[in-house]
C-alpha cells in the first residue's frame, strides 16, 4: 500500500495556503511567501489575504535566485525555530537565503519521527547512524537526540557550518561532521568494512561534490543504493530513502530498494505532503523506508 504521510504535530510550522505557483507558511511567528513548483493549482485564499499575513516575499529573479522583500520592518533575516515529539526535541536555526530556501524542509518531520522511533527501539548500546546529503542537519539532530551515534556527510561546508549552529543551538554533542561527496564517502566506508544501524539518503536531483563531483539522481541512485545497503548492520537497522524530483513516483523507489536488498523487510513506501490549513494537500516527494529490529 502507498502511503501519504503528512507532519500532525509541529507547532512552530504551519503551511498555511499554496497555489499559483506559491506557498504561503508560518515558520514560529514569521509568515513567508515564496515560490513553490508543485502548486499548479489556484490559491484558496485571496491575493490580498496573502498580502495582509506575509511579512517576507521572495520574489525570484532567475529560475535558482532571488531576493526577499520584508514587508514588516521588525522581520528579522535569521530567526529559531522548534521541533520535537515524544522522543526528542530540537531548535533550528532559520535564515533567508538567496535560493529561497529558508534551511528546513518541513515535510521531512515525518522522517524525523521514524528516525527517532527507531533509534529509541534499538537493543545495541549506542546505535550508528549515518546522514547523507545531511543539508542543514535536522536528521542528524534527531538521531543524536534520541542517543544515535552520529555521521553527518554534505558536499558544502557552508551548510555543514549551518548544521553545527543548529547543534549548538539544541545543546547535542559529539556528531561527527563530514564535508565530501555523498557516494565517495559510503564506498571508502565499505573498504573500511564499516556498519551502521541507520541510514539516511536526501539526494537532490542535481548536486556537485566539493571537487566538483557531479550528482544527477536518476543516473547515481541505483549504485549509491548497491552500496549503501551493504553498510546496513545486518541484525538491526532501518533505512530512509527520500527524494524530491519531478519524475520520481513510490513505485521507483520501491523498485530500487527491492533490486538492491532483496531480503527487505517491512518495507513502506509512499508520498510526503504537507497539509495547509486551507485545505489543499501540498506534495513534496517520495520516500521508501524499512527497519529489522532484534
């Protein structure tokens, strides 16, 4: 069965309506409005209730860039938000940035709580856990959190920069922080003969290591699959596989994970959304997830 799963507890988020292109959302006390691919469809509410909420517009000016215009002369360009659940609880540091990005991607708090579930459900002493295209580092916090040992791996050092801010920010310790390209580093694990009992891939559709590597999801996935699962511990563990590109649908990443660890078990594959309190469902990409546990 395809899931669709959607974040039902974070009070520091809130997508509040999208269309025509746009999302309008609530990060802690500041709402922003900013381009969004997927909402093809009309907006539910009026231009000029979006006008009256938003205190931040980022208007785009190429297809990657843009700048963000303040409507509230108190809106700050760096602010802290909160995540937690029964398990874990974590602060983020939030930013405006010139790629529209704010350094959280909200859909991924379902992750979070699988990733923490499991972690908390292992029966090893300290669980390995291991975060690739770990971006701003929300997964890596959770893990740690919920009592992981931790490997964070990023191509750019300026996010990895930006993840042990949000690290200091929720009082963790002791990750380990890795600035290389995502699959060069999971095949010098293999050689090592290296395990851990959690993995997690956020592959981009497009990315470039810090030697200018290149990254293009439909032509690297299945060997970073081959090889990633071979890092897998094989009494305890659980895997999240996670991708935000166009042309990808649950059925492909069931495929790629059934190709590439036959012996899978309790296999979940589906579609994450967010849910605005407009009403209309905002789809923001696929994930396949499974977990064996002692």
């Amino acid at each position: 069965m395809i899931q669709l799963l959607t974040p039902t507890h974070w009070k520091d988020y809130e997508l509040i309506d999208c269309g025509d292109f746009e999302k309008l959302e609530r990060f802690g006390n500041l709402i922003l409005s900013r381009p969004e691919p997927q909402a093809v469809w009309k907006k539910v509410l009026t231009e000029q209730e979006w006008k009256k909420r938003a205190h931040i517009h980022f208007k785009g000016r190429s297809a990657t860039t843009g700048d963000w215009i303040k409507f509230s002369k108190n809106a700050p360009d760096r602010w802290n938000i909160n995540y937690k659940n029964d398990d874990i609880s974590i602060n983020l540091r939030l930013g405006l940035t010139s790629f529209k990005h704010v350094g959280v991607f909200p859909e991924q708090a379902v992750n979070w709580d699988y990733i923490s579930s499991c972690v908390k459900k292992f029966k090893c002493e300290q669980p390995k856990v291991l975060n690739l295209f770990a971006y701003t580092g929300a997964a890596s916090l959770v893990a740690r959190a919920a009592g992981s040992d931790t490997t964070h791996v990023d191509s750019i050092k300026q996010v990895v920069t930006w993840a042990n801010e949000n690290r200091e920010l929720s009082g963790l310790n002791d990750i380990r922080w890795v600035v290389e390209d995502a699959l060069k580093f999971v095949k010098r694990e293999l050689k090592r003969g290296k395990k851990y009992n959690g993995i997690i891939l956020d592959p981009p559709a497009f990315g470039h290591g810090p030697n200018g590597e290149k990254w293009k999801l439909e032509d690297h996935i299945q060997e970073m699959m081959q090889d990633v699962v071979q890092l897998l511990d094989p009494e305890e563990h659980f895997l999240i596989l996670n991708t935000y590109s166009l042309g990808f649908s649950s059925v492909i990443v069931e495929n790629l994970i059934r190709t590439s660890f036959p012996q899978v078990r309790n296999l979940e594959t589906g579609e994450l959304f967010l849910q605005a309190t407009s009403g209309v469902k905002l789809p923001l990409g696929v994930f396949g997830k499974f977990n064996t546990f002692k």
